[in-house]
C-alpha cells in the first residue's frame, strides 16, 4: 500500500513537471503609464499606425520635416540609424523618454502623453524592436 502511494506521489510530480513546463510565455507583459500590453508587438500592424497618425501626418515627422522621419516607408530605418532606441532596453530609449515626458519636449507635441500608444511602443522595445 505505502509504495502504491510512493508511486502515485511521484506519478503526480512528474504530471505536475510536466505541465508547468509546457508553460511557455511567448508574449511580454508591459505596463506603461497605467497601460497594460500582454501581445507581441508588430511594427506594421501596432507601432507604424501610431507614427502615421500622430507624427508623419502632423507635418512635423513626415518627408522633409523634422528627423526621423516616421513614414511608413522610412520609420524603422530612421528610428534604428538615429538610435531613437535601443532594443529590448525601452527605459533608455530616447523614443520612450520623449514620449513618456521624461524628456523634453514632450511627443507628440501639443499633447499629453497617451499610455496605449507609450505602452505598445514600449513593449515593442522591450520585445527587441523587430521590424515585423
């Protein structure tokens, strides 16, 4: 009986190994500024919207005006050789400080910082800033 007991002990570890184990966690949990990010980020799809809407478009980040240039063709390659961040380090990130209000001026201008789009930005940072 005692070693029935043993055996369903160790059985019941080994299950218990087993599922944890099988418990990966693929996305990254941010909060920022009171938002929260639970999904990988994707430049394309979640981080590009946000410059097209608020900074290319604006007139102050869009062809010809102030660097980086934040259009949808230009935004990652001016952001990476401007070293606007630095990946998977979002609070050293001159993007994240700027946006956040951490560094003068605040962006985008004319506007308080808004937390869902510092939260996606900075999750897509600390996620290694792909250009997916």
């Amino acid at each position: 009986m005692f070693q029935k007991k043993i055996g369903i002990l160790i059985a019941s570890l080994v299950l218990l190994v087993a599922v944890l184990v099988g418990c990966v966690k693929t996305t990254t949990v941010v909060k920022s500024a009171g938002a929260s990010i639970t999904t990988t980020m994707s430049f394309s799809k979640d981080i590009l919207p946000i410059f097209e809407k608020s900074c290319a478009t604006s007139g102050c980040h869009g062809a010809g005006g102030k660097t980086p240039v934040l259009t949808t063709a230009s935004a990652y390659n001016s952001l990476l050789i401007g070293k606007y961040f630095k990946a998977s380090d979002p609070e050293n990130s001159l993007l994240i400080l700027w946006m956040n209000g951490k560094k003068s001026p605040v962006m985008p201008l004319g506007a308080a910082p808004d937390a869902n789009n510092t939260a996606k930005i900075y999750a897509w940072i600390n996620q290694g800033a792909k250009n997916n």
